[in-house]
C-alpha cells in the first residue's frame, strides 16, 4: 500500500509541475499540494 501511495503521490506531484509550466498555476499548486499530503512521507491521509 505504501508503494502505491508513493507512485500517486509521485503522479500528482510531476502534473503538477508541468501544469504550472503550461501556465496553469492554481491547478498545478493544487496537484502539488494534493501529492505531498498522499505521501507517505507527508501527512498521509489514509494513515
């Protein structure tokens, strides 16, 4: 389960990035934000 949250987090995080490259700022800041709480690194929250 932890592998998988890694991968979505991971997913979430790189939209993310690429969405505030193409200029979407608010979405992209939103995917970034949105990955880092389902990490298992970060506040995690199925934990």
């Amino acid at each position: 389960m932890a592998t998988l949250l890694w991968i979505i987090a991971v997913v979430l995080v790189i939209a993310g990035i690429v969405s505030i490259f193409r200029g979407q700022m608010l979405w992209g800041i939103v995917l970034i934000v949105v990955g880092l709480l389902v990490g298992p690194g970060g506040v995690s929250v199925f934990h």
